[in-house]
C-alpha cells in the first residue's frame, strides 16, 4: 500500500437522489438506491452500486437546511488519513478551513474541510469491512468505466495548492500540458498512479473545486444521454491524450461532473 493519501470514496451532495438516480443510470449505467441506507440513521444516504457489484460511492441528500446553510449540487472526494483530527489541526493551522468537525460515523471518522483556496473535501480514516483489512477501495480507476477516473482541481492559485497536498498528502507533480493563455494543467500523482490535475481557475468555475470525470463506456453515448436526460452539457466531448475523449456537464440538479471514455468507431461526435 502507498503511503500517500488516496481516494477511497466519492460523494454526490444532491437535493434529489431519485432524479440524480435517473440521469446516472442512463448515462453511467449506475443502480442508486431508492430508498436510504438504514445503517446511515437519520440522514439520507444511497449507496451507488456498479454493474460489477461494487461500489461507486454514495448520495447524500441534501435536506432544507442543509441548503438554508449553504449546501450546493456537488461531488466530493474522501482521502485517506491515519489521523483525522491530526490532519484536520494541520489543515487549518495551514490556513484550510474545516465545513464538519472531525465525526464518527459505523465506516470510520471524517471530517470535512477545505484548503487554503477554498476547494473542499473529506479526509477519513475507515474501520474496513471485516475480511478486507488491508485492501485499498476500487472507488478510483485510472481505466475502468462506471468508477471515478479523474480528479481535477481548478484553483486561483495552483502552485499554493500543489504545495499544500504534497505536504499533507504526499502526491507528487510531473509533468503537465500547456492550455496556452490559460496556463498549465499540472499532473498529480500518487506513487506511480496519476490521480489527476491541478489547473487555473477559469471561466465557469465561481470558486475553487474539485471535480470528478466518471468512466463511461461510450462518450458518444453519454453524451445524448446527458442531453437526453435533463443535464447541461457545458463543454462537448474533446479527444486527450491516449485517444479516448472527455466531456464537462451539469446534472438536472446542479452538479457539475465531467465523464470520460472511448469514442465508439463510427461515431461522428
């Protein structure tokens, strides 16, 4: 196991989880759960389970005062931490911001918190199931479709932010792809496993985020399924390196997600 943090669990925060179902099992091929887990309590949390049988992550609804508070649409990673209450001093003594104290939950501890320019994310520390101590999640898969395969952070300003999760998360960045005007895009890495990049803030990003791009199996097809199902498509499929294709949208319920896959042979987008 790599000693730097990984990501171990995706969240969509979501005011609409049976609608947010609908337009992920069309475009992803996901199953999320139609009515809450019983082990989540009083809050409204659905797993989201892949064609495999294993998971994607999980829906967390967002009530009335969760909004009346300041909750948005979104989709938040979890890294790995020994020590979340260690991690989360450390954060904030960096000048990071803590959104949810450190909390025990069945799964293990979490906190939510932000760093110096504003992007927020969970840190956790899991109790594993029993049997798979030890073992890493599959959440994150640098190929796999219906799994996250990209992580990219736009921030106002990218050097403090490499140099923040190389102290407290110990990624390394190598490499990166000129956007001309616009700067660079910054490659994150854990151990040998690109997680994804760091870029500038650009236009249609209102603040500092992490976003998320989920494999698909056709971004041909992902993409009418987007359009077809009440999403936003905010930038059309485009090739990347290595020759699949990604594409930026806005769920029906205001999310922002990117996807990313192959472009199937004859497909004219």
């Amino acid at each position: 196991m790599n000693a730097a943090s990984n990501f171990i669990w995706y969240e969509l925060m979501t005011p609409d989880p049976a609608g947010a179902a609908r337009f992920y099992g069309a475009v992803v091929g996901w199953t999320i759960a139609a009515t809450p887990d019983a082990a989540a309590g009083d809050v409204d949390y659905r797993m989201i389970g892949r064609a495999d049988g294993g998971n994607a992550g999980g829906v967390l609804a967002l009530g009335a005062d969760m909004l009346a508070g300041g909750a948005r649409p979104a989709w938040m990673g979890y890294l790995e931490v020994a020590d979340v209450d260690a991690m989360v001093a450390a954060i904030r003594a960096d000048g990071g911001a803590v959104h949810m104290p450190a909390t025990d939950l069945p799964v293990g501890r979490i906190a939510m918190v932000s760093d110096p320019q504003g992007a927020a994310f969970y840190v956790m520390k899991p109790v594993p199931p029993e049997g798979m101590e030890g073992m890493e999640s599959d959440v994150f898969s640098v190929t796999a479709a219906q799994h996250i395969r990209w992580n990219e952070l736009a921030t106002s300003d990218p050097d403090a932010a490499i140099a923040f999760y190389k102290k407290h998360f110990g990624w390394r960045q190598e490499g990166e792809m000129p956007m001309g005007e616009l700067g660079a895009y910054r490659f994150i890495q854990r151990g040998d496993v690109r997680l994804g990049a760091v870029m500038p803030l650009m236009e249609g990003y209102p603040v500092p985020a992490w976003n998320v791009y989920i494999g698909v199996d056709d971004i041909g097809r992902a993409r009418d399924a987007v359009a077809a199902n009440g999403g936003t498509i905010t930038s059309e499929p485009m090739e990347i390196p290595g020759g699949e294709y990604a594409m930026n949208a806005i769920d029906p319920q205001g999310a922002p997600v990117g996807f990313v896959g192959p472009r199937k042979q004859g497909e004219r987008r």
